[in-house]
C-alpha cells in the first residue's frame, strides 16, 4: 500500500484526550484520516504523549530559568537542590498539563505514558544532582547551567535510555547540534509567524519512519532576555551574539519523536 503522509497541527492535543488544560478547540479524529496501518486511537495516544514530554522537559528548563539569578550571585550558599528542583518542576507541570507526575497511577493517560514521564523526572533530577558543583562554580567563561545545557543533557540521556528522541531547536541555534532537520525547518518557520497561535503544535506521522513527530513552540521569557534579547548583535556575557528577541516571543521548540511500537 502506498505510503501516506501525515501532517496537521493541533489546537490542543490534550483537551482532545482529555488531559491537561489548552485553549481552543480541538481537532476531532473524525476530522483526520488513519495513517496505514496504525490504529487512530493509537496515534492519539502518542500525540498526548509527545506533548507532555515536551512540556515536561520545558518545566525542568523553566526551574532551571527562574534560578538563574541565584546560580549567578556572588558568595551563593548552595545551588539548586534536587529535591527543590523535582518540587517545582512538578508544579509547573501541574498547572501546565493538569496531571500531577508524583500521582501518575491515577493519571488518565496511557501506561506508555506514564513510564516515560516517570522515567523522564528520573533523568532530569540526576542532571541536576550532577549539576550541583557546576552551579556553585560555574566554568569561567562558559555557558553554565543555563536552561539550554539542562535540556540538552536531559534530552541525550533520556533519548538513550528509551529510545523517544527528545531535542531543543530554532532556526539559528547557538549549538550546532541543535540545527532543525527540513521538517522540524518547516515548523519553525510556521512558529516564528507572528499571527501563528500561541503554543499550537505541530505534529506528523508517517509509515516509513513508523514514528510520530511532534513540535512543541519555546517562547522567551524575562530570563531569556538575558543573554538573548536586545541590543541584537552585541555579545552577552558568555560571548554569544544577541538575537534582539522580545518577551514572549517565539524562541525555538522542542521536537519529539516516539516509535509507533514500544
């Protein structure tokens, strides 16, 4: 059978499945076709999937943001603690999704579901817990441990552990690692609109990669500003070229990528 593509982006995946709290309305599965071969109610289930991880992880890195000023000020005590980090992290979510990740057995999500953001609280408390000299003494001249470096070595060990490629992205990435492959290129682009809705998604499934795609919009925040907001094209204090960005504005996304089979 002929290989068909899917592409469609979503006002809120998880008001549909009955999760979490979004704006809007959103696309009913009568409104989509079924990809070759894979169940739509399957689909559904990753598409919730993938965007709790994304949120999830943008949690973490918002702990991490909201901190910042502590790991940065002279004669600090002690850095972000574990505990401290796991706690707020499962707030924000909380109140980003509607599902408490330290009471996931009662959650109305997937059992697929729940062993990945499980196992994703697991590998982003232990960054943190490996983090904690890092933000005592953070390297001269380096990039410390900024929301950026969280989320990356987050979404590596997380990545290797189950197999769901999570990654940080945006059109001009600071890391090279971080370039947009041609899909994630396309969803940028259509993020950086300035009348595209905010935190609409976009996601695709397709046969011959047997995995569904999904992006997750960043935007900045007051801490963002920091290093990437104006004046465009002077150097921050880590040495990197500001990109002048404004407070809300779209600055990138996470990509998430889960197999159709466990």
């Amino acid at each position: 059978m002929k290989v068909r593509r899917l592409r469609w982006i979503l006002l809120s995946l998880l008001a549909f499945a009955g999760v979490g709290r979004s704006g809007g309305d959103p696309i009913l599965a009568k409104d989509r076709p079924a990809e070759a071969g894979v169940a739509l109610q399957q689909i559904l289930e990753l598409e919730t999937t993938a965007r709790l991880l994304a949120v999830l992880l943008d949690s973490g890195r918002a702990v991490v943001s909201e901190h910042l000023p502590l790991v940065e000020a002279p004669n600090r005590a002690q850095p972000l603690s574990a505990d401290a980090f796991e706690r707020q992290m499962a707030d924000i979510f909380l109140s980003r999704s509607g599902i408490d990740v330290r009471d996931l057995d009662h959650a109305k999500v997937s059992a697929r579901s729940k062993r990945l953001l499980r196992e994703l609280v697991t590998v982003s408390r232990e960054i943190v817990v490996e983090a904690q000299q890092e933000m005592l003494r953070p390297p001269a001249g380096g990039r410390g441990f900024i929301p950026a470096v969280f989320g990356a070595r987050t979404a590596t060990r997380f990545s290797d552990r189950t197999g769901v490629r999570l990654k940080q992205t945006a059109l001009a990435p600071r890391n090279p690692a971080n370039a947009p492959d041609s899909s994630e290129k396309l969803a940028l682009e259509a993020f950086a609109d300035s009348d595209y809705p905010r935190e609409k998604v976009i996601s695709e499934v397709t046969a011959k990669s047997a995995a569904l795609r999904l992006m997750y919009p960043l935007y900045t925040t007051r801490h963002c500003l920091d290093c990437h907001g104006e004046p465009k094209g002077e150097r921050d204090k880590m040495g990197y070229v500001r990109e002048g960005l404004k407070l809300g504005q779209n600055a990138g996304a996470i990509s998430v990528t889960i197999p159709l089979r466990p």
